[in-house]
C-alpha cells in the first residue's frame, strides 16, 4: 500500500502566500502529509504557525538547520522539504537538506547568483536526490500538451517564440508602504540582482524553453525601472536567440496597468503555430498553415496523453493555478518513489529542477549584463 510522503517545510509561516499554495498543492492529490517546519525566524510566529498546520512541538524547529539535523535522525523522517522563503534564503537551506539526503522543492528562482545555483546542481547530483523547482506553469496540462505538439514536430522547424508576462502590482511605489511581498522583491540583499527579470522573466524564459525543447543561446536585454526610488527592475525587455535559426521575443513588466497575470506564449513554427494563455489555461490554439485556427480543450477531444496524465477533472470543469502547482507535487511525489526503485518512467514526469535552476541564474545574469552593455547581444554561457 503507497503511504503519504512525509513532508517538511521552510518558510511558509503566518502571513506567507507561497507556503499556502504549496501546501495546498502537496495535498492536492494525496501524496504528502506536512508533518515537520521551521516556519518563521520569529520563535513565536514559527509556534503559532505549527499550531494552526496540526504540526508538532516536536517538530517545530526554531531554524533550518536544527531541522535537518534532527530530521535526519528520525525514523520517520521527512522525505522531502519544501522551502518558500525569499530568494536569499533559498541556498542556505536546500545545501543542508540536500547534504542530509532529503529531497528538495525550492521556490524560484533557484538562488540569487550561479554559483549559488552550480553548488546546488552539483549536491543534487552528489546526494542522487530529487531536486524541484516551482514553475507552477509547466504543469498545466495544455502546456504539457503544446510541448508534446513541438516534439512530435506537429508544428515543424520552430522559427519564431514570443512570450510576455505582464502585471501590474508594482506599478505605484508599494515596497514604501510596508507590503510584505513588495518590500523583498524589490530589496536586492534579498530578491538578488534582478527585480521584474528574475521574479517573473524567469517563467516567462523557462515556459518558452520547455514547450519548444530549444536553449536560448543569447539576448539582448533593456531592463528598466520605472517607479521613482525603486532599486531593481519592474520592466524587462528582450530578443532572444535559440539553438539553430530560432528566434525570439520576451516582455516581462510589473508595472502593465491592467494586466493581472498575463502569461501568454506564441511559438511558430514552418507548419503551424500554438498559442497558450495563462487566464485561459484550459485551452490551446492550434493553426496550421492554410487551415482555420483549431482550440482544443483540456480534457476534450483534441487533447492527448501528455495533458490527459496532468488532467483531474472532465473537460468543461476548469482546472487553474493550484492544479497546475498540484501537477508539480506529484511528479515530484513519483520521481521520489523512482528513484527509490519503484515501476515507472522518469520521462512521464517533466519536473523542473536543478538544471532548470542554473538556467534561470544565468539567463538573469545574462539580462543584467546585457542591459548594461546597453543590450548588447550577450550569451548565456554555457547554454
């Protein structure tokens, strides 16, 4: 009989929006159980959080360090952690998780420097662990699906990919008001180097190389700020070069007035072209050269394995966000279950991961240099 993952937590205390989703998510179809955290650096919030989590005084842990240690030496130790802190504080803990054989969920991006980010690559590797990183939106099934279309060559050699992610919550001066959120990622000791290109250019990027399976070997990058005092960017935009003849476009702003949360990938290729939108997860657009436009439906006639494996409920019962998160957790939960020897194939299961993680740290780096170069064309090196 499958038992429930013992899971463990960083971050995610009182007042945190991360940690919720992620709890949610991990519950979503049954495969973990939180049962350890250190959930706040403040001794009292970290209690009170356990408290209202039904996790145990014995283990709740004043900090991430005593955690792992006496973690490790349980019989029942926690398998996995999940840790959803800010980004400064995302290396810290996921080396010693990692050194203490206990598999990884970090939030993204990964670290705050490359070599923060190379030095988890390698410990994943060292200790065979799994290591997951939160790109929520590769888990929604018309995603999977549009991936599955571009490596079957449904849509033919790709030659254009434009994606955008534009929001508009940063648009006045929030940080200066005391908005936890707003406060951190627009702090550089804690949020690193980039503000808009690292917060939510990185899923833009990771989105556009997961569905085409191409690596973006430069770009040319104008990162702007906006709001008057701020320290990072709240506008990034960019062209893109990908493996062979491929070429491409990213926008990334956080300051689009009237935009909530529009991800939104185009990818065209000599055949055909997709289009997929975040607001509008449960479909995809298909057009094919000379031919109607064609929307399939998750769940509905069109649709094939990859998104019927990341599908839950019947087609016209919409699935979203936590869903998505959800879909992460149990490839997660499956990769787990892999490596310790059990039936199944590890290419059912695309997680984002490590490699993921170090992808993300240098196409930042690679933004903020070319930026500064005046966008300056500027590889992501090595791709």
């Amino acid at each position: 009989m499958r038992k429930r993952l013992r899971l463990g937590m960083v971050g995610g205390g009182q007042g945190a929006f991360i940690g919720a989703v992620h709890r949610m998510a991990a519950r979503l179809d049954d495969r973990f159980e939180l049962v350890a955290g250190a959930f706040s650096s403040d001794g009292d919030r970290a209690r009170a959080s356990a408290e209202e989590l039904h996790v145990s005084d014995q283990r709740s842990y004043a900090d991430y360090r005593t955690m792992a240690e006496q973690e490790a030496r349980r019989p029942d130790r926690i398998d996995a952690v999940a840790i959803v802190t800010p980004n400064h504080l995302h290396h810290g803990p996921a080396r010693v998780f990692l050194d203490a054989g206990i598999h990884v969920f970090c939030e993204k991006p990964m670290t705050i420097s490359v070599a923060e980010a190379q030095d988890l690559v390698d410990a994943a590797k060292r200790t065979k662990s799994v290591f997951a990183l939160a790109h929520t939106y590769s888990g929604y099934p018309m995603v999977r699906e549009a991936r599955a279309l571009v490596a079957a060559g449904e849509l033919g050699p790709i030659r254009v990919v434009q994606v955008e992610y534009p929001q508009e919550w940063l648009s006045t001066p929030l940080e200066s008001t005391g908005q936890k959120q707003a406060e951190w990622r627009t702090d550089p000791a804690r949020s690193g180097a980039g503000g808009c290109v690292g917060d939510i250019g990185t899923h833009a990027f990771h989105l556009a190389e997961f569905v085409t399976g191409l690596r973006c070997q430069a770009v040319a990058a104008q990162l702007s700020t906006f709001v008057p005092g701020r320290r990072l960017d709240d506008d990034a935009q960019m062209m893109l070069r990908f493996d062979g003849a491929a070429r491409g476009l990213l926008w990334a702003s956080q300051v689009a007035a009237g935009h909530e949360n529009g991800l939104r990938l185009r990818v065209y290729g000599e055949r055909a072209s997709l289009e997929w939108i975040q607001e509008h997860p449960n479909q995809l657009r298909i057009a094919k050269l000379g031919q109607a436009p064609q929307i399939v439906s998750r769940g509905g006639a069109g649709a094939g394995p990859a998104a019927a494996r990341a599908t839950r409920v019947p087609s016209g019962h919409p699935e979203g966000y936590i869903e998505a998160f959800g879909q992460l957790y149990r490839d997660f939960a499956a990769l787990i279950e892999i490596s310790r020897g059990a039936h199944g194939e590890a290419d059912e299961h695309p997680l984002p991961g490590a490699l993921d993680g170090l992808r993300g740290m240098r196409f930042i780096e690679a933004a903020i240099a070319s930026s500064r170069a005046d966008a300056a064309w500027t590889s992501i090196n090595p791709a």
